[in-house]
C-alpha cells in the first residue's frame, strides 16, 4: 500500500473516511464522478485540511491480528454455508 510506502519514507499519513472525501469531491468539482484525478484531490483536501484524522502506524502485529481475524471469519461462513 501507498501508506506503508510513505510511512517508510517518514511522511505523516492520515486515513480519510471515504464519506469525507466523497463529500470534499462533490464541493470541489460540482458532481460526485469519481476519477482518479479528483479522488486524489479531495483525499488531499481533506487529509491536510481536517484536523481529527486518525494517524496511519506501521505496526505488524495489528497486520497479523486483522489476518487472523478475516481467516477466522471466513472459516465461521464457510461453516455455516456448509450446514445450512
């Protein structure tokens, strides 16, 4: 991913909610299309312009956690697709 690239790098890297840049895309351009271009511009908007943003971290065992828990998941609904 992009954010684990420029957290390497040293840069600061916030998560913007896609309901934030979906809306700061919209005031900027007049219409919700969705193009690359825009979509980066109204993630930039947003990411330097609110304050509140949770900060990305590079942190490994979150990684394997959020592994584990997808498998987990998947192994629950395979379960309960093969008994129902």
């Amino acid at each position: 991913h992009i954010a684990n690239r420029l957290l390497a790098d040293g840069e600061e890297v916030v998560d913007v909610p896609p309901k934030l840049s979906a809306r700061a895309r919209v005031f900027a351009t007049g219409q919700g299309r969705k193009t690359d271009a825009t979509d980066a511009h109204s993630v930039a908007l947003v990411g330097t312009r609110m304050t509140g943003l949770r900060p990305v971290v590079n942190d490994e065992q979150l990684a394997v956690l959020r592994i584990l828990v997808d498998r987990r998941r998947s192994l629950g609904e395979d379960h309960t697709r093969m008994t129902s």
